[in-house]
C-alpha cells in the first residue's frame, strides 16, 4: 500500500492562473474580433518564440529592482543565457532584424501570445498573462511616422467600438516621451545621475486617476501615506518644480492650500486643439520637448480629421512604465463602471498601450529604424467585457452525451456508432466512457450541462428504438411546473424514436431549445 506521506501536494504557482473552458472561448471570441479590425487595417499575422535569448530581449522592464531583471531566466547547455519574453514587442524587433532585408517596409503585423514575468504577484498582477499586439515598423519618420502612431490610437478605438464598448465608455489618451522627458529636463532631472527620481516622478504621473492631483503633489515632494498608512518616499522635488510638473498635467494651485484647481479648456476648439495651443504655451521646453509637442500636434490634426476627436484624446498624464518608448505613447482607458468579478463596482482603467520604440530594431543592426505598435493586456480586457455581458458565449452548446446502459462490445459499438452519426450531422457529442449506472450518467450529463441525452437500454435495442431526452426541458417543467394538466400540454421532455430518426429529433429539440434561449434573450 502507498505511503500518504510521500504524495505530492497539488498547488498552483503564485502568480499564475488556470483557465476554464468559459475563460478559453470568451478569450478566443474576443480575440476573433480584434483580429478582424487588425486584418481591416492590413495588418498581417507572425509568431515569435516565448523563449529568447537574453540580450536579444534587452533591460526595458519598469521594476529594474525586481530579481533577475524581471524576467525568468535560465542557461542552455551551451551556456547561453536564454529568457522566457517579457512582451512581445522586444521579440519582434529582434525577428524584424534577422529578416530585414526580405520584409516589406513598412512591415505591418500583428501577433498574440502569453508573456512572463519574474516579479512579486499580487491582485490583478500576474506572473503570465496574455498580450494582443500590432506594430508597424520602418516608416519613416517626420509625417509618415507621425501618421503611423496616430493610426495605433484610431485603431484601438475601432476594436473598442468592434467589441461593443460605446463612444463614452472608453478613451484612448495620447502623450509623448519626448514631452515628458522636456518637462522633467526643465526641473532639473536631465542626464544619467537623475534616472532614479525621474522614474519616480513619471510613475507618481502615472497614478493621476487614481490618487488625484493632491496625491501627485505629496509623491512628488516628500511622500504619502495612503489610506493603509503605508508610506511611499517621494521624489523631493521643490514647492516650483512640483507646480510645474502639475501644471504641464493642467494644474495650478486652489485657493485652499493643498489643493489643486484644474485648468479650463478652451471651447472654441476640439479638445485636442486647445491641448495643443495650452501645450505651445509652455515656454520651458528644450528642443526634444518642443519636437515631442509638434509630433503631437500633427497626431491631433489627423485624428480629429479622421473623425476620432472625443476618442483619441491628448493627455500629457499619460506615462508607459517600459523604457524603450521613444516618441508618442497611447493608452486605451475603460471609463464605464463594471462589477469586477466579486460583484464591485469598480473602473477598470487601463486595458492596453503602447507607443514609438525607435531603438529596438536599432539596436540589432546600428542604423535607425523606426517603429510604433499596441499591446492589448488580453485577461483583463476579457474581464471587463464579460462583466459588461458584451462577451456571450451561451451559443457554445455542450455535448449531446449517449449513456451506456450495457458494456458488451457489441452495444458498445451500437453506442459509438450513434455518436459517429451525430458528429457527422456536426452535432456535439460524446459517449459516456465512465463506470457508473444510469442515474450517474445523467448526472454527469447534468454537470456537462449538456443539452439532451440518448438512452437505449436492451428493451429498445430489440425494438430498434431509442429514448431521447430533453434534459434541458426536464429541468424547466422540475423547477416550473406543478400543476399536471400543465404538465400535459408542455413540449415533452423525453420522447421514443426510431434509431433511423435520432439524428433528425435531436436537431429538432436542439432547435427547440435555440428558439427558447432566443426568445428569453430578447
């Protein structure tokens, strides 16, 4: 007999998720329709590897704190260091420069996958999660790459609108690093010996929605303390350099000391407009910072042309935490309020970004090549759609499952070829392959959720009959009703048929149950 003690324990990794059938075809039905908008765009299909080697994916990671870059790594028996990707943008960029010279440029495409990443997990952060990219690389730049990122933003706003999500309910907010990076030269945090406090400035940006203006103010100076009395150090920035930074986020100080007032927008203009004139306004920039408000400028004019003013939207509070983002960055933001899976109320926030990574490409063959794309963060959009009902996939009908009544090879075969019957009429179905009796088995049926069942025990196997059942009609005149005369004149839950008509009253109760499930969904 085996020793209990020596089992092993069956635990799910920290940081990691398993994935029911539920969560497969949600994903799979919405991924279905953000391939349809890419492939509208002319975005063609790629697949990298998940493992790459290491320097090929370079230190672009946010958390340059966290153990072995962020990244999972491991040595091959060559002893090369090899790393399961990030994202999905590093591995592109190194596919764009082993096949350079056979690609067509600009190279539009698009790919999804899981990535991996070595960090401490938490609510909502995960160790492996699924992206949803498309990329265009080798525009060039001036107008052409400046179309290019502004096409990104116009479409993620078409595969908000594809996937049902409403002019109103979403956002997708343009900014661009080189704005940034001439906001935080003009306070003082230019050059390498800066880099720690700039991150800890643009990541205190970064948390505008969700500790407001107040909040941005404390991280940028000494600190906060959240609710939890938490303590986060802040960049020590002087009382100046913080009105600054609040004041390229549309800020100015209140009447009340700790409080901030936000800027009125000019209304004779788009919104984007006025952002643009607000922006030329600033006199602090350098050159990078004023290229960056040109860059988006010319974004503004084309999404605005296009029809998309109200949904693309610049917005200098946006931040990207990877560091290879060169130029304009993009942000898709749900603005509706969803029930989060316990039932909260909550907004869901960010579900995808990305921006202009001139340097990756770059890096693998010493000449610039300029690239754009958009990573949609996969699990958490299909949390949200879900819990706005736009994902149903109640059209997925389980398997019709034919019960073993007896086990000799014979009825067995009986058995099996009324499956290979149904399957060849492209009906779902299986054969019970377990060892229980009948009340089992239709339990089993019953836990499959499957739809009908099909019975035929000796007495109809010598009359070349077949019982059906329609367990989901069953289940409604069980729960429903109790009168017996309404029972009477209610759509039978079980009928006998020829065996040579199974196929067709199978097709006619499954009809059945469609028009049912469509006239309660109407």
């Amino acid at each position: 007999m085996a020793d209990k003690s020596e089992k092993t324990k069956a635990r799910l990794p920290r940081g990691f998720a398993d994935r029911g059938a539920e969560d497969i075809r949600a994903v799979e039905k919405m991924m279905a329709i953000i391939r349809s908008v890419y492939e509208l765009y002319g975005f063609e299909p790629v697949d990298q590897p998940m493992i790459e080697y290491t320097d090929a994916l370079g230190k672009f990671l946010p958390d340059q704190d966290r153990p072995n870059e962020g990244v999972f790594s491991f040595q091959d028996d060559d002893d090369q260091w090899l790393s399961l990707r990030y994202d999905l943008t590093a591995p592109t960029a190194r596919f764009v420069a082993e096949n350079y010279d056979r690609l067509p440029k600009p190279y539009r495409s698009y790919r999804s996958g899981w990535v991996f990443r070595n960090e401490k997990p938490g609510p909502g952060r995960f160790r492996q999660f699924m992206q949803f990219d498309a990329d265009t690389i080798g525009t060039p730049n001036g107008v052409a790459g400046v179309a290019a990122d502004a096409e990104m933003a116009m479409m993620m706003a078409d595969v908000m609108e594809a996937l049902g999500i409403k002019r109103g309910d979403y956002i997708i907010r343009v900014n661009n690093r080189k704005v940034l990076d001439g906001i935080l030269e003009a306070i003082g945090l230019g050059g390498d010996k800066n880099a720690g406090r700039r991150l800890t400035v643009l990541r205190a940006i970064d948390k505008l929605d969700k500790i407001g203006p107040e909040g941005i103010a404390q991280l940028l100076g000494a600190g906060r303390k959240d609710e939890s009395g938490d303590f986060t150090k802040g960049a020590g920035l002087e009382r100046k350099a913080i009105e600054t930074v609040l004041y390229f986020m549309n800020y100015e100080p209140g009447a009340v000391a700790g409080e901030w007032r936000k800027l009125e927008a000019a209304t004779d203009i788009s919104p984007n407009a006025a952002q643009i004139r607000w922006l030329k306004t600033l006199d602090y920039f350098a050159d990078t910072g004023r290229e960056g408000v040109e860059e988006l400028a010319a974004i503004a004019a084309m999404v605005d042309a296009a029809g998309y003013d109200g949904r693309v939207l610049i917005d200098t509070s946006v931040v990207r935490g990877l560091e290879y983002y060169t130029g304009p960055v993009f942000e898709a933001e749900l603005l509706a309020e969803i029930p989060n899976e316990d039932g909260q109320i909550v907004r869901f926030g960010s579900v995808g970004g990305g921006g202009r990574y001139d340097g990756l490409v770059s890096r693998f063959r010493g000449e610039p090549v300029p690239a754009t794309g958009f990573s949609i963060g996969v699990s958490r959009l299909m949390t949200a759609l879900k819990n706005l009902g736009k994902l149903d996939i109640s059209d997925v009908i389980a398997p019709v499952v034919v019960l073993v009544m007896d086990k000799d090879i014979e009825s067995l075969g009986r058995y099996q070829k009324m499956v290979a019957e149904l399957r060849a009429a492209g009906i779902r179905s299986e054969m019970y392959l377990g060892g229980a009796g009948m009340k089992a088995q239709l339990k089993y049926a019953d836990r499959r959720g499957s739809p009908v069942a099909i019975i035929q025990g000796g007495d109809e196997r010598a009359r070349g009959e077949v019982q059906i059942k329609d367990l989901i009609e069953g289940a409604r005149l069980s729960a429903e009703i109790t009168d017996n005369a309404e029972w009477r004149a209610a759509r039978p839950a079980q009928v006998t048929v020829a065996e040579s008509e199974l196929v067709a009253e199978v097709m006619k109760i499954l009809a059945a149950q469609a028009a049912d499930r469509a006239k309660g969904g109407a």
